[in-house]
C-alpha cells in the first residue's frame, strides 16, 4: 500500500507551511502517530504525524523549502512497492494536486457561528461518529489552541471546539462573567447540536467551565479531560493574568505569552499579532477583565471544584514546568494524572503528539 | 477570522459602522453620495470610486454632497470638529490640497496648541494618493511628506483591509486631526477584516515579515512590493524583515531601530519623490540613533524628483518595483551565502 504524505492544514487560516527538518529517512521505519517532520507555518511549528505505518520510501520537500497545504512531502509505503509504482503514484498526485492548488486556501474546515441564548457562539465541527467530544479553551484563547488536537482526536469520532462567550469570534458581551455563565454557553450549543451526553476536554480556564459542565448537568457528560486546568487549588499566576489583560502592543504582550510555553520562540511576530488582533475588538478588553476579577481576583482561582472529579472518568493532564497554574494542583485527583516533564502551559499544543495519543487512548476505553 | 472583504469594502464597513454607533459622525466630499439635491439619482456615484457607496441611503442626513470647494468645505469640517460633530471629510484626491491648505496647516493643526488644550479638533480627512492608475501627475501624488511634516496632524497610510478598517475607526474616534490616506491600486485588495468593531492603534509598525539580513522599512502600497522583493530574496537565501510603518505621524520609531539594530541593514522604500521624503527621513533617523549597528550604508527606493508621468511606460518606471528593491538589497547584503 502507498500512501502519500502531505501538508497538513493545521488551524483555519494555514495556506502554506516551510519544512524545518525531516525527523525520518528514506529508508526509515515510521509508526502511526510518530513524527515525521517538523513544519513550521507563519503562527505556529510542529512535527507532521504520520497517519500509517510503512517505510518511508521517499521524500519530496527539501528543508527551508515553503509549499502549500496538501502538497506532497513524502511518500509512505506499507509492505511492497516497486519504484515505478511509487513515480506513478507520484505524478498522479501531482497531475491531480496542480488542478486543486488554487482551491487550498478555501477548501478544508470552515467554523460555523449559531445564536445561543441571545450571544453568538463560534464553534468549528470534524469528524463524526461516536460519542462527540467537545474542546473548551482557556482565557484569552479561542477554538484554534486546540489547531493540532482536533484533526487527529476527530479520526475517531465527532469533535466540535466552539469559542467561549468573550473569546474568538463568538459574541463578547458577558453578563456575570461567572463560570456558570460560560458553561450554560456550552450547555447551550450542546442543546442546538442535539448532543445529549459528550466527552469534554477543556484547557485552563476552559477545564474549570468544563467542570462546572459536569456538576451542572451530571448526566451529559460522559467523561472530562482537564489539560493544565483552573478550578483544582487557589494557585494561578495573577501577574501573568494582570499583564496580558493589560498588554495593548507587541512588547508589552511578548513577555506574558512566552509565559505559556516551554520553547519561548514559538512566540512569533506573527502569534503577537493575532492575539492582538483579539484584544483590539470591541468588548475583548472588558470581558477579559471581568472574568479575570470574578474568576481569579487578585492572583487566585475564587472557584474550587475538586469535588465534582471522579464523578465520571477523568484525565487529568499537566505539563510539569507550567507557569501559570502549578501541575501540583493534579496530586490527590481521583483521575488517571500525567505530568508531561518539561511541559509548560499550553501543553496541548507543544506536545501535541503526546496528548493526542493520551485523549485517544482515555476517550477508547470510555 | 475567516470572512474577506476588499480595502475599498472595509472603509465603507467602518464608516458605516461608526455612523451607526455615534450620530455625531458625518460625511462631507464631492460627490460622495453623488446626486443629492438634484432630481436625478441619489447616490449615484458613493465617490469617484465608489467607497461610499451605499451609505447615503442609510444617513440621508450625514452624507452631505459638497459643492466644488475645498476651501469651503473643508474650512466647513474643520469648524464642526471643532463644536463637537466627527467629520469625515472627503477630499477625493490628496492632490487637492492646494485648495484648502490653510484651513488644515493654520487652523485644524494648530487649535489644540494655540488654545491651550480647551479645545479639540476630531476631524479625518479621507484622500486618495498614489501613483498607478493612469491617471496623471495632478491626481497620483503621495504627498505623505508634507502631511508628516506638519506637527498637530497625524497622518494614516493603511496598507491592508485590515487596518484600513481598525485606522479608521481609530482615526474617527481620535480626537486630533487626522489624514487617512488611501492608496488607489489598493482599493480592491482583498484581506481577512473581522465583522465586529476594532481599533489599530497609531504609532505601532507591523512587522509583516520576519528576517534576519536586511531591514526593509515601507509603507502603505510599497508594503507589498517589498513583500514580493522579500520573497525573491528568500530564494537568494537573503532573509529580510518588512516593517509597515502603517502611520507616518506619529512614528514607530523604535520598531525601525529594534530592527536595524537586529539586521544592521536598511533599505527604505517610499513611493513619494525622494527630496523631503519619509524615506529621508527614516534614514536620518537610523543614522542618527543607531549607526554603530549599520554594517553597510543605507539604501533608499524612491519615485524620482519628477511629476507622475501619464504615459503608462513611463509611470511603470517611475513607481518603485521588486526588481528595483532587490538590487537595493543586492547591493548591501551580506555576500557571505554566494558561492
């Protein structure tokens, strides 16, 4: 069997990616879910998964060289092939890829925008079958940190990653700004998609809505994954909270997100800019603040809800060097805990590979 | 942020949008409605272009056709910024200037110094400029020089729909006088612009590409020719960071010295002629407050010191291309990546 390796589109807006380095050679053996190559697009780098097994028979992207999402990088084979085989495999992608080329930019996965309870609410959809998965993000993020995530969990099921009222493109008007009022958004685009009972993943912030979920509709949830999640202990960095909700420009705003990860220079011009791009729209500035003050006044976490993890089966995932809320919060938890070492923050995204793998073995068994 | 909209769409979003939100927002030019008054068709014209298309019939009372006088219509915006209404006045093309030019450089400039602060002058004006579209040496003029020149104005040069959107609902919302410049070949350029309300704040370059080797600082339509140049040189393993200035006046001066201190090379790229010019002007600047970084002398790209031509020929030479930027580069790069 010969399969062909190309350019991922990671996120909504990804047109092109520049290959780093090729982590396998021609020759090599590869895995399913092991990384290949490392890319780097203008927001964000990863390592490209390969989605078989086989040998890797061939490369065809040369490091530093910039192509499009979908173009051919490599060439995978699982058992036999010839080399001919292999060119004409080859030239019929190429002879098919040119046609699409102009269609890279609008095909792939598009957001859709749905009115729950009077508020706009911004929610991307992929894959189907099974219990559906819903990703929360955290404070100040949107659907996109889950960019590296949700393609790979939705190869096994539905996954829908929706923007938090405040964040992204859903509305940015909050009313209390309490938890409660975020996950009764979740609750809310749940109802309108039909799903009675979901798997729920939720990030930071995004674990504490994902917990107040579940203690307010028990019966929905099916199970939680909470990544680097609020709502465990008191501890949070207030500074890092402060700073961003403050930050209006590149250099005030660069110091509080290399906070968020491991590997500062993933912190790009280019990631500066959409996040500022986010705070510059009308109501951003005032939601950030007033869920900064009801949900973290003063540097910490006003809510506690430890006591609703166990209820259903429960992953908690941490990344051991995180600056913003220490992965102590995890001991004691009656959940299947993993510290990723080394791991900041936004650990989903800088290990993506690592907790793909965890989800999608957690969400198998449950 | 998935929804594309043209530079010429995004203008009209924010000036509808604002007019929305605050009623003492107003549109006053030739023509920008087109029609008014007379028994023909309302909003014929929306703008010798078109970019206020469509707003008339939405403010019937906020789209004002002005007769042909700047000096009156101008003087006329100047004098309701002054008394609390946010005009946004239409002067088609920056050339025009000659007409109304003491209603802007003695009086709209100076009000807030002269009186002390107690007063406030909130007032845009919208111009075209730019070379490009054939159409001769009285309505392709920059002229960004003389705006940035003049202290009291701020002076805007959006280069992407983008911030042609969020620079002009901050240049309404600004309480200074404000020269929004719209550049002609620009207005069907299509970008992502969120639906909602946002502001780009003045005084904040964008870095729109990263590099390491050479500095290459724009604005405006030049943007892109420099980003096309840059990706020529990419494939010449020469890595350039772009810089849009996005506003003359004020001046992102420490993003230009962040970067040359970074790159120490400098190529200013500026459609304007090149006596007086911003391009001048940055590379006093660097040359000034960071020439211990420079490791080779600063190259400019300009318009030369003549009128737009009209012959098509001639006004291809005449405006700044990639080719002309490359060998700029070329001509200061560092050598050490040739064979």
């Amino acid at each position: 069997m010969i399969h062909t390796l190309t350019m991922p589109k990671w996120g909504l807006s990804m047109t092109e990616g520049r290959i780093d380095i090729w982590l396998k050679q021609p020759g090599d053996r590869v895995e399913k879910g092991e990384a290949v190559l490392d890319v780097e697009t203008d927001k964000i780098s990863s390592s490209v998964e390969a989605p078989f097994s086989g040998v890797l028979r061939r490369v065809l992207a040369l490091s530093d060289e910039t192509l499009p999402v979908g173009a051919l990088l490599g060439v995978v084979v699982e058992g036999e092939a010839s080399d001919a085989e292999i060119d004409a495999v080859i030239e019929g992608f190429q002879a098919g890829f040119v046609s699409n080329a102009a269609e890279a930019e609008t095909a792939g996965p598009s957001a859709q925008k749905v009115e729950v309870g009077g508020r706009l609410l911004r929610y991307l959809d992929l894959g189907e079958g099974g219990t559906p998965l819903v990703l929360v993000h955290g404070f100040g993020g949107d659907l996109n940190n889950w960019l590296f995530n949700q393609p790979a969990l939705a190869a096994e099921r539905r996954v829908i990653a929706l923007d938090l009222p405040g964040h992204g493109e859903s509305g940015k008007t909050l009313r209390s700004g309490e938890a409660a009022e975020l996950s009764e958004a979740v609750l809310g685009l749940l109802d309108h998609l039909q799903l009675d009972r979901v798997h729920l993943a939720g990030h930071s912030m995004g674990g504490l809505v994902a917990l107040t979920v579940a203690e307010q509709a028990p019966a929905r949830v099916v199970s939680l994954t909470l990544i680097a999640s609020a709502g465990l202990g008191a501890d949070i960095n207030g500074d890092y909270l402060q700073g961003f909700a403050d930050a209006n420009n590149r250099n005030a705003l660069k110091p509080q997100l290399v906070q968020l990860f491991s590997d500062p220079a993933l912190v790009t011009r280019q990631m500066l800019e959409d996040m500022l791009k986010f705070k510059r729209l009308e109501g951003v500035d005032q939601a950030l603040r007033q869920l900064n003050g009801v949900l973290f006044d003063g540097g910490r976490q006003k809510v506690d809800v430890r006591h609703v993890v166990g209820r259903q089966p429960s992953l908690v995932i941490w990344g051991s060097d995180d600056a913003i809320i220490p992965a102590n919060h995890a001991q004691g938890l009656e959940a299947q805990v993993e510290i990723l070492p080394g791991q900041g923050h936004m650990v989903q995204l800088e290990a993506a590979e690592q907790v793909n793998q965890l989800m999608l073995a957690f969400l198998k068994r449950h | 942020m998935a929804r594309k909209i043209s530079y010429q769409q995004a203008i009209n979003e924010a000036l509808a949008q604002e007019m929305r939100r605050d009623q003492s927002v107003f549109i006053i030019g030739q023509d920008v409605s087109g029609g008014t008054g007379s028994p023909g068709e309302q909003d014929a014209w929306g703008g010798v272009l078109g970019v206020t298309k469509g707003l008339y019939p939405e403010f019937p009372e906020r789209v004002l056709d002005a007769p042909l006088s700047e000096v009156g219509y101008v003087g006329m915006a100047v004098g309701a910024a002054t008394r609390g209404m946010r005009p946004v006045c239409e002067l088609m093309f920056v050339d025009f200037i000659g007409c109304c030019l003491d209603q802007l450089l003695n009086q709209a400039a100076k009000f807030r110094y002269m009186f002390g602060g107690k007063t406030t002058t909130p007032l845009v004006i919208r111009a075209m400029y730019g070379a490009g579209l054939r159409a001769a040496a009285q309505h392709s003029q920059m002229l960004t020089s003389m705006w940035t020149h003049i202290p009291g104005l701020k002076v805007v040069c959006p280069a992407t729909p983008y911030d042609a959107k969020g620079m002009l609902i901050q240049a309404i919302r600004d309480n200074d006088p404000v020269i929004f410049l719209e550049h002609k070949m620009l207005y069907s350029l299509q970008g992502e612009v969120p639906e909602e309300l946002y502001t780009v704040p003045f005084g904040e370059a964008n870095f729109v590409r990263e590099g390491r080797d050479v500095t290459l600082v724009t604005y405006g339509r030049m943007v892109h020719i420099a980003l096309e140049a840059a990706a020529n040189l990419a494939r010449q393993d020469i890595d350039c960071e772009v810089l849009d200035l996005r506003t003359t006046s004020p001046l992102d001066e420490d993003s230009i010295l962040e970067s040359v201190e970074k790159t120490g090379r400098l190529v200013v790229i500026d459609e304007s002629n090149p006596r007086c010019s911003i391009a001048t002007d940055i590379s006093a600047l660097v040359a000034q407050r960071a020439f211990a970084a420079l490791r080779a002398p600063i190259e400019m790209v300009t318009a030369p010191h003549t009128p737009v031509p009209f012959s098509d020929a001639l006004e291809d030479l005449y405006i700044p291309d990639a080719a002309k930027i490359e060998a700029a580069v070329l001509k200061i790069a560092d050598k050490r990546n040739a064979a």
